[in-house]
C-alpha cells in the first residue's frame, strides 16, 4: 500500500490535483469556523446546549447533509443546502417543464445553461433561507440574553437593518463560494465537489462524538439498555460499523449482469463477431443521491408546519395544534411520520434519479447499431422493455438497502438509548455517504493509475 501512494505522488497531473482538493476542503474547514460578526456567540452556544433534544438533532441532521453549521452561527452556516435544494427543483421541473427538457436533449451546451440557472436558483435560495435564519437567531434567546450582540442592536433591543442586510448577504456569499469551491473540485480537482463537501462535514465531526461517546464509556457490562455506555455497546456499535462498511461497499459493487451476443459478420475473408458478453447493471444506480435529496426536502415541513401553526394559532386552536404536531413529529427522527416519510422518499429518488441517468431505449438503439442483440429479446422495443422491467426490480432492491440503512441511527438510538448523532456516524446514513463518497474517489484514482499501467489501489 505504501509503494501505490508513493506511486500516486510520482504522477505529477494525479499529484496536483489530489494537493489542489485537499486544499480547497481545507478552506471550507476554515470557513468553516468564521462566525458571524453581529452573533454573540457565547448565547449561541448557550442556547444550543440547552435547546430541546428533538430540535438539537434536527438541526445536526441538518448540518451533516448540507456541509453547514446551523448551531454556531457561521459564514458558511447555511452550507451547499440552497444548491441541492436548486439541483433538485430544477431536476423535477426538467420532467414536467418543456423548455427544460429540451436543455437536457441539447447535450454539453444544454447542461451549460442548466448550470447557469441552478447558480441564478441557488443565489435566489441562499438570500431566502438565510434571511429565515437570522430570524430565527432573533425570534429566539436564552434566559433573556440575546443571540445578537449588543453593538448590532437597536433601541428595540432588534438587528438592525444595515446589519441584518449585511449578514444576510455574508451568509449568501458563503454559500455561492462553497458552490464554486465545488465547481473548481470537479473541473480541477479529483472526485465529486460537492459530495466531498459533504464528506468533509461528516469526518470532521466524527471524532468529537466518538469522543463523547467513549469519553462516558466503561469496559464493565453495563447492558444494552439504559444510558450507561458498557462494553456491550461498544462492541454492538464496533459490529454495526463494520456491518454497514460492507454493505455498501457490495452494494456499491453488486450488479446485474445480463447476457448479450454480437451478431456474426463477415469482412473480406475473416468473420467477426458472435461473442458472448455481459452487460453490468449496477443494483445501486442512484448511488448516495437519493438520501442526500430526501435528506434536504426533509428540512422544509418542519419550517413550513412551524409558520402555518404560528399564522393559523389567531385562527383556529386546534388547525394550530395539528400544524405544530406535524413539525414536531417531522423534525423528531425516531417518530413514525418522519420515517414513512423518510422510506417513501428514498424509493421516489431512487428510481427518480435512475430514470434520468439511465436511458433503456438509448441502450437499446445503441446495442441494434452495434448489432448487439440479448437472446430471447428482439432487438429495439423488446429489448428495451426487457432492460427497463429488469431495472426496476433491481432498483427496488437498492432502494430497499438505503431506506435500511437510513433507519439504523434511529433503531440504535431507541433500543440501545445512544445519543442520535453517535448512532448516525457511526451506524447510518452518515457512514454511508462517507464510504460511498470514499469509494467512488477510490476508483476515480484508480482510473488514473490503470491509464499509465500502474495497478490499482483495489488490486
């Protein structure tokens, strides 16, 4: 293993662009830990201390999946939310909306202008999510104590507009230049930009709550019940670590192979042709993308019951007591409205996302041009009814594996009473998009390494 990175460092192109990416994630960590200036950061981190449990680990999901820091406040506290949140818009309207579907037929220069207007989206998002934040910052306080400096203040005791226009546009700006650094990733670097944002986030608060878990830890048996942490725990959530690192990695690697053959043709005096191969069909299409955008439309009901149970509460009683029983329940991970609804959205995205990337009548054109026929199918419409019944079964068994996968946290941390944010590190969602992330940076190394005949970091 040594000799392969010591390999991978001698290839100047491989080596450049490896340094350039570790640097670009090294200033979004940086950014990272700029607060506000008009926050008071010690009723900041007063408030988060004390804030209800549920609203806690909602606002840390939160964070994990979007490479931001909604509970200190800083430059960078509204994260890449806003550009998933303009990937997704635009990825739905493609699918109803003409004009954009006919950008997604235009190949390289449609995708160009599909750019353009997510960056247009994302900056219309960052001012209306970041303006909702300073106004929840304001709307709240802990003993009295303000979350806003003394010296932001007016005689109200509110921000001021100056300054509160100030932050909005500093919070907008932080989140426009985590896109690019994302951008400048993908054109520059190596790997997904903003998948590796994303990682970043999720490793960087790995070992403080390992540290908190293990910090109250004993080596005694205490049970698998109750709050003490004991050896049984320790090895349980050991288990499930090393349990999910395996099932994604043969998730990631699983496919469906379907037989084809190659029709026999004869040039000049030689015959070509009649071979038999396979065509690899991954079971995981949709890889990490499902959970991260399920993940993100998750954030909107809480804020939306939230409002409509504050506006309907002059209405009518018990309209607002059913508005603030929805946010409750969606923003309380281990409720049974938040987890059908966490299910149902990752199938929707699974099979959503694999019906933008993968084309079976595409596939199929391509496979009658090339004279490429899977037996027992005709080639053209068969075939590609054919590939498309087989993609859906094997989509729902991905599907499946993730909608597992994001409801570990919840089950370890109802039955063996583990603080949520331990058991999502370190037996969930979280790890999942970590290894996968991983993984996938892993083969894009790889590729470089088997272009020059070197062997591969897997080999």
């Amino acid at each position: 293993m040594l000799e392969k990175l010591r390999i991978i460092f001698t290839i100047p192109e491989l080596r450049q662009k490896i340094l350039l990416t570790v640097f670009l994630l090294a200033i979004y960590r940086v950014g990272w830990q700029i607060p506000l200036p008009i926050i008071n950061q010690e009723a900041v981190a007063s408030f988060a201390s004390n804030m209800d449990s549920t609203v806690a680990n909602f606002l840390q999901k939160v964070a994990i999946f979007s490479a931001s820091s909604l509970t200190s406040a800083t430059i960078f506290g509204l994260g890449i939310m806003p550009y998933i949140s303009a990937s997704i818009i635009l990825q739905l309207l493609g699918t109803v909306y003409k004009p954009l579907e006919e950008l997604k037929k235009e190949g390289e220069a449609g995708q160009k202008r599909l750019t353009e207007y997510t960056r247009y989206l994302t900056v219309v998002l960052c001012l209306i999510q970041s303006t909702g934040y300073l106004w929840f910052i304001m709307g709240n306080s802990d003993g009295g104590q303000s979350m806003v400096a003394p010296e932001f203040q007016n005689a109200n005791g509110n921000l001021t507009f100056f300054w509160g226009l100030t932050s909005v546009l500093i919070m907008t700006c932080g989140s426009v230049f985590l896109m690019w650094l994302g951008e400048q990733i993908d054109e520059y670097g190596i790997g997904n930009g903003i998948s590796l944002l994303i990682m970043a986030g999720i490793v960087a608060q790995m070992p403080p709550a390992l540290n908190g878990f293990l910090g109250n830890a004993s080596l005694s048996l205490q049970g698998t019940s109750g709050g003490n942490v004991g050896l049984e725990k320790i090895i349980m959530l050991a288990a499930m670590f090393i349990a999910v690192v395996v099932g994604v990695v043969f998730i990631t690697l699983a496919q469906r192979r379907i037989p084809t053959q190659s029709a026999k043709h004869v040039r000049g005096r030689k015959m070509y042709g009649g071979t038999r191969q396979y065509m690899p069909l991954k079971i995981n299409q949709a890889g990490v993308m499902p959970i991260i955008f399920a993940q993100s439309l998750l954030m909107i009901p809480p804020l939306l019951f939230s409002f409509f149970g504050r506006w309907s509460g002059g209405i009518s009683g018990p309209v607002s007591n059913l508005f603030s029983n929805l946010g409750t329940a969606f923003q309380n991970p281990a409720s049974m409205v938040y987890n059908l609804t966490y299910i149902g959205m990752i199938y929707f995205f699974c099979y959503f996302w694999t019906a933008i990337i993968f084309n079976p009548k595409e596939i199929s054109d391509n496979m009658k041009d090339s004279g490429t026929f899977i037996p027992g199918h005709r080639p053209g419409r068969r075939t590609e009814e054919y590939i498309n019944a087989v993609m859906e079964r094997i989509t729902y068994v991905g599907a499946g594996f993730l909608a597992l996968i994001a409801i570990v946290p919840m089950l370890i941390s109802t039955t063996m009473e583990v603080d949520f944010m331990v058991a999502s590190f370190y037996g969930g969602t979280g790890l999942l998009i970590a290894v996968s992330v991983a993984f996938d940076l892993v083969q894009k190394i790889d590729s470089h390494l088997v272009m020059r005949n070197y062997k591969g970091l897997l080999d």
